[in-house]
C-alpha cells in the first residue's frame, strides 16, 4: 500500500514538491510558507530545526484526478459511480506496522504542531484522522483538534457526525471513547476519511478508491488505525474545554467552544516522522472538505435530472457554492436539480444549473450563462429562513436564504 513517504518521492520525483531545507518555526513561518505555495505540495526538512512536516499533499483537483486514475473534471461523476461499489472494499488487520519504530509515552512537545495564524486559540493537529470503534462499528474522520498540555487536545465534534453520537453513545454507558490518531497516511485515505459514507465503511470506501486492500494494525487500546507516520492513542471522556479560536475553510474565524478532551495514552511513530499539516482555508482544506460533497450532490441531482457534472466553486470556499450541469429534458428539470442539490449538502447557500454547453470549472462561462439565460422574475429559487452553515460569517445565527438559479436555455 502507497503510505505518505511513497507519495512524496512521487512529488519529487514529478518535480511537483518543493523542498525547504532550512529551519523553520512551527509558529506562523512555516503555515505563512505553505499559504504562499498553496497548490503545490511543500516539505520541510527542519521545521524547529529538526522535524519534517508536509503542507499541501493534495492541493489541487489534478493532484486528486491524478491519483484516482482520471481527469480533474471528471471527479465527481467518477465518486459518484465508486459509491455504488463500497461493498467490494477490503480491510485486512495486520499484527505489526511500520508505525511502531518507536513506542513512547506522549509528548506533544515532540511533535511539530504548527501554530498557523495569529489569532488562533493555540497550535492545532489539523491532518489526523481520528479513528474510533464501538460495538464493532469503525469510523475515520477528521477534527481539528486543539493543544492543551503535552498530553491533552481538545477536539471539535459536530453533532450529529458519527464520531460525535458515539463519544455520547459512550457516556451515556459510562465509558470513555478509545481513539486513535493517524498523523501522515496514505493520500487516498485521507480523502475517504473526509467523505460521508454509510457508518463504519470510511477504510472500505479508502480500499475501492485505491484499488487495494488497506491494512489496519491495532492500538494497545484496541482500536485500528491505519499506518501513518505517526499515531497518537488515547480516549475521549466527559472533560471539556474551550476550543478555539480556529480559522477555518472560509478564511473568518469560527467561533470558541465548549468542546471533548482527547487524553493520550502512547504514542508511536517511524524514525524521523513525517508530520502532515494542513493549512486551514488553504487549498487542501478546502479540496478534501469539499470534494466528498460533490458525488453526493451529484447522485441527489440524478434522480431527478439527467446530470452531468458538479463542482463546489473556488470562490464559494468550497463549501458554499454549487454548479450543476444537466442535459435538459424539459422546462423544470433545473428546479428540481437545485432542490435536489440543497437537500444533498445543507451548507449550500447558492447552486446555479447549467446546460452542458458551458464550462463549470470556468467561472466566466457560468458568468456567461447568468447574464445570458437568466430572468431573476422566473428563473430564481429563493429559500429564505433555511438552515444553513455555521462557517458562514454573514450568518451568525445559522439561519440564510438559500438561491438557486436556473442558468439553462
């Protein structure tokens, strides 16, 4: 299986990666470097003098395309035709890992946790992969999670994501949550630990995307986690603390909670670890936030229009903004596609459908087909009062008025 080191002497030698050979603080220089190449791959070989991180593995749709074997516009029809086949998905657990180099107490003083912006809430573990099981149920994700002490993260939980139901799953039997955190995977993992599958079938879904089984090893406190880099071991409990503040994918800060303490156990890592970053709102944030939305919306969108393509726009974060191209049958067909497209992903505040002969990776054809085939009197949907994303920073209570436009002829 292709893990993170594979990736990176790919990079190189692709001569995609760029290489920084001198020191570097974890405080600011090295997110403030990463931001400044944000759609290439950036390693560094001395981050506080001694330890190697990697910014920006994936950070652009044709760093994506590339490794799933196909284009950069074919993305999501490519995921969302992958879905129908998770069930072939292989998971194998193997009794050792490269991972286990080292087996330590935690320190994560000894770890590059990177400080990003100024005005974060503290230095933050932004590329793990938190993996958690209960009742013979696997889930992979990804949360920020915040630096406590040496041993001890907060960690943001949104509800009502799996990992969260069952951290309360566990309380309410009086139980803390065993994890694991998987610092430095293969790439494809990554993308799959961000997408929204059925319950437990993240490493499945990981396994058709690579076309090969994934090894999982397990933790001494019984959870497996794929090999990485670096894992961390631990449980979430009933203790809480502030989280926050944290910049996140639309460049604003989200607000400071009330979040679950990660308390950690052991900690195990190759020799010299590769540390993953990723930069929040940088174009791997954005892109692996992103992309796991477009085959939902995509699969949504085809029942009830014959649809084409779908992209979470640059300029809507990501996250925000949809296009969708259809080949229309008939007048409503749009319509039908946006409602479609907002019941797929909640946090869309804007889709606009087009016909297959404009270009949706170009802005100025959408553009095109607005000025051009739109009537705001007919062709606009308008959903106000809706529920929208809580990253919005135009809408502090959550609430907004979601638009659709249908762009078609």
């Amino acid at each position: 299986m292709t893990g993170m080191r594979q990736y990176i002497a790919r990079l190189r030698e692709t001569g995609t990666l760029i290489e920084i050979e001198r020191s570097v603080s974890s405080s600011y220089e090295a997110a403030s470097i990463g931001l400044k190449h944000r759609n290439r791959p950036v390693l560094f070989h001395a981050v506080d003098g001694m330890h190697r991180v990697i910014m920006n593995a994936i950070s652009s749709r044709e760093m994506l395309a590339e490794l799933l074997g196909t284009t950069a516009s074919n993305i999501a029809p490519l995921l969302a035709g992958i879905a129908d086949g998770i069930e072939r998905g292989e998971v194998r657990i193997t009794e050792d890992s490269y991972t286990k180099e080292v087996i330590e107490e935690p320190n994560l003083s000894k770890l590059p946790v990177l400080r990003h912006f100024s005005g974060d809430g503290g230095a933050y573990i932004t590329g793990g992969v938190v993996v958690a099981e209960l009742d013979n149920v696997r889930n992979a994700s990804f949360h920020r999670m915040m630096v406590l002490e040496n041993n001890r993260l907060v960690a943001r939980l949104v509800a009502p994501r799996h990992l969260y139901k069952m951290h309360v799953e566990a309380l309410e039997r009086g139980e803390d949550l065993n994890i694991g955190i998987a610092i430095g995977v293969a790439p494809l993992i990554l993308l799959a630990a961000a997408t929204r599958v059925p319950p437990g079938k993240e490493f499945e879904y990981a396994s058709v995307l690579m076309n090969e089984p994934v090894e999982l090893f397990r933790l001494e406190n019984g959870v497996a986690v794929p090999h990485a880099e670096i894992v961390l071991e631990g449980y979430i409990g009933k203790e809480r603390a502030k989280e926050g503040p944290f910049m996140d994918i639309t460049g604003t800060y989200d607000m400071v909670r009330e979040e679950p303490v990660i308390t950690l156990t052991r900690m195990y890592h190759r020799e010299n670890p590769v540390y993953h970053a990723i930069i929040p709102s940088g174009a791997e944030h954005r892109l692996l936030m992103g992309v796991p939305y477009e085959p939902l919306i995509y699969r949504a969108v085809e029942r009830v229009a014959r649809v084409k393509n779908v992209v979470l726009t640059e300029g809507g974060c990501c996250y925000l903004h949809a296009v969708v191209q259809i080949e229309k049958n008939g007048d409503g067909d749009a319509k039908n596609a946006i409602i479609a497209a907002f019941a797929a992903h909640p946090s869309l505040k804007l889709v606009v459908v087009v016909d297959t002969d404009i270009d949706i990776f170009k802005p100025e054809e959408v553009e095109y087909a607005i000025a051009t085939r739109v009537q705001w009197s007919r062709d606009v949907v308008m959903i106000p009062g809706a529920r929208g994303s809580s990253l919005d920073p135009s809408s502090p209570d959550g609430l907004t008025t979601k638009v659709g436009i249908d762009a078609t002829r």
